[in-house]
C-alpha cells in the first residue's frame, strides 16, 4: 500500500513567492530566471481594499469568516475580494 506525505504548498496554486530563498532552490537556474523576469507591474489595492483585506487577516475560525462576509461591500476592489472569499 502506498501512502503520501501531504503538505501546502502556496506553489499548488501557482502563487510562487519570489522572495523565498527555499522556493528558489525548487527550480533549475534557467527556469527560476524565466519565472522571475517580465513581471507584469505589481498593482496595489486602494485604501478600501487594504482596509478590508486587513480585517480578513485575523480569520481563524468558519463563524469569523461567516461575519466578515456578511458584511456587503461598496468598493468594487471590496466586492472583487468579497466575492474571490465568498467562492472559496
């Protein structure tokens, strides 16, 4: 019978942190230059999104994360990342 370590990784979902040294090391030279370079322009959330995305932060329960979607958003920064939240 076969049996598999299980583990997250953010890289499962192609969120690859390119300031981690470890992630790094999980690609060959070339390739980890190729993912690297050409990065579209990092584009910032306005200050209500920042403000929302905060109060997500301290989500650790399903009953915290029921009362921050039950909360309606009027950004349509806020009502993108509502709905990306509300999906998963």
């Amino acid at each position: 019978m076969l049996t598999f370590a299980m583990f997250f990784s953010p890289i499962h979902s192609f969120m690859i942190d390119l300031d981690d040294p470890k992630t790094e090391t999980l690609f060959s030279e070339a390739d980890w230059k190729e993912i690297s370079s050409d990065l579209p322009p990092f584009q910032h959330y306005g200050d209500e999104a920042d403000k929302y995305l905060d109060q997500c932060m301290d989500v650790d329960t399903k009953e915290r994360l029921k009362a921050v979607l039950e909360m309606r958003q009027q950004d349509p920064e806020c009502r993108i990342i509502h709905y990306c939240l509300d999906q998963w």
